[in-house]
C-alpha cells in the first residue's frame, strides 16, 4: 500500500485512505462531451473538401456546373452531376460563401450559449445540465445526417455550437469540483485530452468515409453520454449550495471510497459554500472583489493567448510544412500524424500537472512555441526570398511537432482546467461562462483574420507576431499566474487576494 500524503492525512485523519477509482470514472464519463466537441470541432476537415466543386467547377444555387470545353457536349442531365473536390460525386455541393458560413457558424453558437449555460449550472446543478446538453449535440448530428443543401448544415453546425460552448463550461466545472486536491491537475487535463481524442478519432475515420458515414458513427456519441453520465453523482460544492448536506455527504462517499474520513473535506467545503453565500455573486461585485477579479484577469489572459499562440497558424500550415522536408505524404495523414501527437502529449500533460505544476508547464509552453514561430517565419522568410533552403527542410517540421508537443503540455489543457480552480463558488457559473464567450469569440476573431492578415504580411509575418505575442505570455504567466498544485479553493483565493 503507498504512503499516505499529507492531503491524504487532512482528509482522512482516522487513517481511512480514499479511493480514486470512482473519481476517474465520474471524470472520464463527464469528459464524453470533451470528445463529442472534438469530434465537432473537427467534423470540417474531412467534410469540407467532399462538399466543395472541383477546381474546374462553380456552384450556383447547389448545383455545379462544368465549365470545361468538353462540358458543352454533355446531356443536360450528364452536366448536373456533381463533382466534389476528391473527384467522387455528390449529393450537394456547397458555394465558397456557404462553406464558410457552415464553418463559422460554430464559434457564434458557442459564444451564444456559454453564458447561459453558466448560469444554467448555478441553477439546475453540473450533472443535469451536462445531459441536457445531449439534445443539441443530437439535434447536430440528426440534422446533418439529413441534410439536403446548405441550409440544414448551418442548422446543424449552429446547434453544434450550442452543445459545445456549453460542454466547455459544464465539463470542466463538473471535473474540477469532483477531484480531490491530490489529483485535481490529472482530471482536469481530461477534458482536453478527450477533445483530441475526437479530433484524431474524426480524422482517422473521415479520411476514408462519406461525411455522412461519418456523421452517422459520431452521432452514437450524445445517447453514450447520457447513458454513462446518468449513473454519475452531482458534484458536493453544488449540493452543499442547495443546502442539501446528506446529498453532499453521499455525492463525496463515493466519490471518495466507503473507507476515507470525509469530515475535514466537507467542512471545508461547507466553509466555502458558507462564504459564498454572503457574498454578492452579481458581475459588479466579481469586478470589485479583489480575488475574483483577479481570477478572471488570469481566466480571461490565459485564453486570450492559448487563441494567439499561433496554434491555428501552424495547424493550417501543416501540409507545407510536410512538402518543405521533402516529403510527399497524403494530407490525409499528414493530418492523423498531427493528430496523434497532441493526443500522446496532453496525455503526458495530465501525468505532468499534478507532479511539475501549472505555472512550468505554461512557462516552457510560451518559450518554445516563441521560439519555434521565430524559427519558422525565419524558414518561411527566406523561403519567399527565393534562397534555397531545400537542405534545411527537416527544420520546419522539427519546429511544428515541438510547437505541438509544447502546446497540448501546456496552453492546450491547462486553461479550461484552471477555470475551475481560480473562480470561487460564487462566481464559478458566470465567470466560466464569461471566459469561454472569449475564448469563442478569439477562436472567430483568429479564424478570421488570419488569412487575411497572411495574404497582407506573408506568413512569416504572421509568424513573427504571434511569436512576440508569446513573449508578452511569458511575463504575463510569470508575474500573474499562481501555482495551483495542490491548493485548496480557500488556499488559491488568499494568493489571489495577495495574502
């Protein structure tokens, strides 16, 4: 039998040692909508090139027409055939307006319903809320299923936002107050690592079946969810909130074993929910509470550079940076390569949290991806600039796969799960909800103007900004983050306050 901690002893005082079995269960269950939001978010990637015309080819009003010489001998019947960009038939097409329109639609439902959806949490509890949020992931994958033309699709993809900007409040919350301290970094690096599970599961199985297909295999998703997630327990913070002290003691029983003393946990829940409630949980006195306000500094900072670390930069570069080392490779697994390694690495991260602690993992995350967007629009750079750079092609993708690894070990996971350490109970719904509408609107202002900005720079530029962007995160991390490891809510709030 291991060695009992020091947290060990505070919770259980008369030698009754907790069990984290039930914990990872109820985290893991929690985090199925983590993958469903994975494999929504990466739903366009394999779709987008099956619904889009061929090179040669112009879609008016869903119909694609040949503009070839050898089009003009066609039957009328032969020329309405639709051709998509992969060279197969198709059902439909989508115009370049349309196919934009299905892809951005997402960040505004998910920047529409955070809020409530944090709100919605305070109210109703973590555990309803997180099934509720099956119906418009459902509704998502039903729609799409059926869908006949682009207006279904944008349908679609709206209630899929919905579903997934509240799944980013929901989940992370539910983890983070189940945990107990020991352990509290390791579950809730889960929920990104579930969303790259999607990720890479939607582009393993995209890259070589019908969108519809594929849609048809994610929509079993939201029903296993509900069907795991049913049997989960509310979280203690919530129920103690509702004064119900005999749900609470329940909900932590087995959370925490039959045999673990639960007195000294649970007053000291008791003593936050207590604190809480006299407070205001209104948004001006978030603001003018010194711990809180500086926990959505911290919230709030912490996404707006997991958006501008230039993750999305370097992702849509992928397949030039493959052709820069001289490799031939298909897009198709060029993407699965990327794929597998930010999985493998937030799983690294959950190991890491909880033994290296946040503010490191964060450090290192800024330094090198800085480092690697100054090599990188350095290679690009003299790439534009005609030098023959040819012998140095293994650069650029030594630099993408650090960028990657360094990323999902830090900014990837630690934001969402830090979102449920720093916001005291009081405020936790609503500043959850505040910090991940930023976050979605970040993700639309980047999606955005990101080309723009590469067709009016280069991307080398672009490069170069985002580095110095990651320069300004490492005083930012250095000088406002606390270290979380180990810390009790009441503990992170003293440091907040500068105690």
């Amino acid at each position: 039998m291991e060695k009992p901690t020091m947290h060990m002893l505070s919770v259980q005082e008369k030698g009754g040692e907790t069990k984290k079995a039930n914990q990872y269960i109820a985290a893991v269950a929690a985090a199925i909508g983590a993958v469903i939001a994975g494999t929504i978010l990466a739903w366009t990637s394999p779709a987008n090139p099956q619904l889009t015309p061929k090179a040669n080819t112009t879609v008016t009003n869903g119909t694609a027409l040949n503009f070839t010489v050898s089009a003009v001998n066609h039957t009328l019947n032969e020329s309405r055939i639709l051709i998509n960009s992969n060279g197969h038939p198709a059902e439909f097409l989508l115009t370049t307006a349309e196919s934009s329109l299905v892809s951005s639609i997402l960040a505004i439902g998910a920047a529409l319903s955070a809020i409530p959806v944090g709100i919605l949490v305070q109210k109703v509890g973590r555990r309803p809320t997180i099934l509720i949020l099956a119906i418009p992931f459902t509704i998502n994958w039903l729609l799409t299923i059926f869908a006949n033309g682009a207006g279904m699709l944008v349908a679609a993809r709206f209630f899929a936002g919905l579903g997934t900007g509240g799944i980013c409040v929901a989940a992370p919350m539910y983890i983070g107050e189940i945990a107990e301290t020991s352990i509290r970094g390791s579950l809730g690096a889960f929920f990104q690592l579930f969303l790259t599970v999607g990720i890479l599961f939607t582009y393993v199985v995209g890259g070589w079946t019908h969108w519809k297909t594929l849609s048809i295999i994610c929509a079993v998703l939201p029903p296993l969810l509900v069907a795991v997630f049913w049997w989960m327990p509310e979280t203690p913070q919530y129920l103690l909130g509702k004064n119900r002290r005999r749900d609470a003691e329940r909900s932590l029983r087995w959370l925490r074993g039959p045999d673990a003393d639960l007195s000294g946990e649970l007053e000291e829940m008791q003593k936050e929910v207590d604190e809480a409630s006299r407070q205001r949980a209104g948004i001006t006195s978030m603001i003018t509470n010194r711990p809180s306000r500086m926990a959505l500094i911290c919230g709030l900072g912490l996404m707006f550079f997991q958006q501008f670390s230039g993750i999305n930069a370097v992702i849509f570069y992928t397949n030039d940076i493959f052709h820069s080392a001289g490799s031939n490779i298909d897009p198709v697994i060029a993407t699965i390569i990327v794929g597998v390694v930010q999985t493998i690495a937030t799983y690294i991260s959950s190991v890491l949290v909880d033994k290296a602690g946040r503010r490191i993992l964060l450090l290192q995350s800024c330094i090198i991806m800085g480092t690697c967007l100054i090599v990188l629009g350095i290679y690009f750079k003299l790439q534009f600039d005609k030098y023959d750079v040819a012998s140095f092609g293994w650069l650029p993708l030594l630099c993408m796969v650090l960028f990657i690894v360094s990323f999902s070990m830090g900014f990837g996971p630690i934001p969402w799960m830090m979102m449920a350490e720093l916001f005291p109970v009081e405020f936790r719904g609503a500043a959850t909800g505040v910090t991940v509408v930023t976050n979605w609107v970040l993700v639309f202002v980047v999606t955005l103007c990101f080309p723009i900005m590469r067709d009016a720079v280069g991307i080398y530029s672009c490069f170069w900004f985002f580095a110095a962007v990651m320069v300004v995160c490492v005083f930012f991390v250095f000088l406002l983050i606390p270290e979380t490891k180990g810390k009790t809510v009441s503990q992170i709030q003293a440091m907040l306050a500068g105690k």
